[in-house]
C-alpha cells in the first residue's frame, strides 16, 4: 500500500482547507490585485512610471507581508504567507521573499510542494487562510 502524497505534506501542511498550500490559479489572481494596486499607485503618483509601479509593489509586498502576514491581493483571495517553524513571517524574510519575486526566475521555479524558488529562500509557503 501507497501513502497518500499532496503539495505540502513534506512541510507539514494539510492537503487541503486552511493552512494548506494556494493553488496557483487563487495565487495569481492575488497577485494580479497587488500589481493592480501599484499600477494605481504609479499612474496617481508618478504619471504611470514603470519603476514606480515596481517599486511600489515591492514595498506593499515588503511590509505587508512583514507585518500583516498577507498583501492585499492575498486577503481578497483568502491566503496568508506562512514563515515555517515561526510565528510570523518579519522583515528580514519577507524582504528576501519580495527580492526574489521582483528578479521573477525565483518566482517561476517551482518545487514538488508547488512552492516557488522565492518561498523556498525565504523559508516560507503561500496557505489558505
């Protein structure tokens, strides 16, 4: 007999309902979101400046993940990034996590737990809230 396997299960996480894995689909709405958001920031602030909107995106991410656990793009769809082992997730690794989103590849690269290369670096998981 087979054990039953899922994204997560070699975290820790459940295979499914709160604290497991965001599927992708629910991830990349999230992110549409907070890229919306910058893209509104940018055009009101700084006449729709490309760097703008990167750097407005990236501290969204930054703090709000550092403080709030969640952007505004992971509340709406009902997710939270979860530090493993800790209790939250702090400045130190939420920076390296939006570092790595911002160079994209990381982003890109995904593990057998569906985790991008950014999560894996920064020791952290996208979960259901």
């Amino acid at each position: 007999m087979t054990e039953k396997l899922w994204a997560g299960k070699r975290l820790g996480l459940p295979e499914q309902g709160t604290g497991s894995l965001a599927k992708v689909p629910r991830r990349v709405f999230g992110l549409c979101i907070d890229w919306g958001i910058s893209l509104l920031i940018s055009a009101g602030l700084f006449a729709g400046d490309n760097l703008a909107t990167l750097v407005a995106f990236g501290l969204m991410q930054w703090l709000m993940v550092a403080t709030l656990g969640a952007s505004f793009g992971h509340m709406v769809c009902r997710m939270r990034v979860l530090r493993l082992g800790h209790p939250y997730v702090g400045f130190r690794a939420a920076f390296l996590r939006v570092s790595m989103i911002l160079l994209i590849i990381p982003a890109i690269v995904w593990d057998n737990d569906n985790r991008g290369l950014h999560d894996k670096l920064a020791g952290t998981a996208l979960v259901l809230r």
